[in-house]
C-alpha cells in the first residue's frame, strides 16, 4: 500500500481441528484446552451420541434393533454449547451433561452410533455447529478427520497403550463406579473395537493426519504439540 492509508487489518480465518483416537487417549482433555488457548469453539462429538444413546434409553427404544434406532434417530433434539470452558449438551431442552456418563449409556452408545439414520442426523448437526464456528473450531471424535470434515485444517489422531488409558480411566472413576484395571482396559477394548469394525464412518486414522502417540507424554506436552500444529499452519496461509 502506498498511499498513506493504514492497510485494513482482517481477521485470521477460521481455522478447523478435528482430532480422532480411540477412547482414553486425550481427545477431550487436549481438545478442550487447545481451544481455549487459541481462542476457538470446542465440539465433544462423542457427548452428542452419547445423548442420542440416553434419548433412546429415557424413551423405551430398544438399542439393540436397529432398526428401531434408526426410526427414532430423528426425534431427539440435540443442542451443544461450544464455550471450551464450559461445554454443554442438552436434549430436548434438558441437561444431559450428568446422565450420559453413566455405565449403562458408555456400554449401549457403540451400538447406537453404528446406525447409520444415527450418523447421518448427528454428522449434519456437527458441520453446522464447526461451520457456524467464526473463529474456528476443535471438533474430537472418531470419524472427524475422515468423514465429518475431510477438509479440516489441522487432522490430529491420538493413540496411546492400551494400559496407559485404563490406568488413565481406572484414576478417574476412583470410588464412583468400577475401579478394577483390567476390567477397564477390557471395557475400553470392546468399545474401540465396535467403533473401528463398524460399517459406517468407522474410527480410523485419515490419511493426512498427524499420529501423536501419548503414552509417555503429559497432558501438557500433548496441548503444546497441537497448538503448535495449529500455529504453523496458521502462519504457512
Ligand atoms: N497425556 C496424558 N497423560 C496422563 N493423563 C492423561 C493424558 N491425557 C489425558 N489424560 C487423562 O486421561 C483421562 C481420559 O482423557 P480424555 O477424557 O481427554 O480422553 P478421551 O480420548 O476424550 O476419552 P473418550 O473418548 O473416552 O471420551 C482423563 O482423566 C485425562 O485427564
Ligand atoms: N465422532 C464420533 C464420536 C463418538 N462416537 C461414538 C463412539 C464412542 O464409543 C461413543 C462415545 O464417545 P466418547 O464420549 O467416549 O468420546 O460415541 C462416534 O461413533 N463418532
């Protein structure tokens, strides 16, 4: 610019996060904070089948026919808050951010999620909650990077051993559910492999995305390493 006038600032595009992994490995926790560092909205996709899951539990839907899932996949009114201090997730109006932690939701939401009517309801819902997302967005699943938004800028899939995330689980259910170890690294198993052996948008690492292994990283070093992701594709526009 060479006439004087002080050249329009404009505002950093929005820049979209998806980060995949099997359960125990991070997703939340780094989703969460990456979020909140960089100033963007966060998606818990696995919260919003989750809600799905305790619809059809509260409503008598037997979650083991799919085809009586898929019939009421449509019903449920789902509506998540994206404030990563904050996140919430209400259906029909009612919080749901306390009941769809409980056991029995955690052991039913893989079969209610395979249902394709299932995904198809909530994948359209999460694109437009990432595209209504100004600045951007952190949006942590199973299937983000592959299927919900293939065209993401930054694709992070986390893993860690599978002793790792039971250690990591078995800690936080410490005196309020089961506490045993094994049975979680069992529990964590049989759910990681509902969700990659499923038909449709399984849990799968998309081709361009980057594998943080996380077992022998903390909490932190794994928070550090994708914003730094995000701030290098961020500077390479
Ligand atoms: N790198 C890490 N080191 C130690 N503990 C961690 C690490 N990352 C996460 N945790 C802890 O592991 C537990 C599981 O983390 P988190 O809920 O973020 O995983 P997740 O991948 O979102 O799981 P899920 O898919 O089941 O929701 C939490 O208690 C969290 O504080
Ligand atoms: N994008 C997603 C997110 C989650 N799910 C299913 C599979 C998980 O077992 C379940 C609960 O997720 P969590 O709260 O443990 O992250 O939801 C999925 O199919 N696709």
């Amino acid at each position: 610019m060479d006439n004087g006038a002080t050249p329009a600032r404009t505002a950093p595009a929005a820049v979209i996060v998806a980060i995949d992994g099997p359960s125990g490995t991070g997703k939340s926790s780094t989703s969460k904070a990456v979020a909140a560092q960089l100033g963007l909205s966060y998606l818990d996709t696995g919260a919003q089948y989750r809600a799905m899951t305790w619809w059809m539990i509260t409503n008598g839907v037997d979650v083991s026919d799919p085809a009586a899932v898929a019939t009421a996949a449509g019903k449920p009114m789902l509506v998540s808050g994206t404030d990563p201090a904050a996140p919430t997730i209400t259906v029909d109006g009612a919080d749901a951010s306390g009941p769809i932690r409980t056991q029995e939701v955690t052991s039913k939401v893989s079969a209610v999620s395979a249902v394709p009517e299932v995904r198809t309801v909530v994948t359209e819902l999460q694109r437009s909650i990432a595209s209504a997302a100004g600045k951007g967005i952190v949006v942590e699943g199973r299937d983000i990077g592959t299927t919900v938004l293939p065209d993401a800028d930054v694709k992070v899939f986390l893993t860690a051993s599978p002793e790792a995330r039971a250690a990591r689980r078995s800690g936080e259910l410490k005196g309020k559910e089961a506490t045993d170890v094994a049975a979680t690294k069992d529990a964590l198993a049989k759910r990681d492999a509902a969700d990659s052996g499923r038909k449709t948008s399984p849990l799968a690492k998309a081709g361009d995305a980057v594998e943080v292994d996380t077992t022998d990283l903390t909490l932190q070093q794994v928070i550090e390493c994708v914003v730094t992701l995000v701030e290098e594709k961020r500077a390479a526009r």
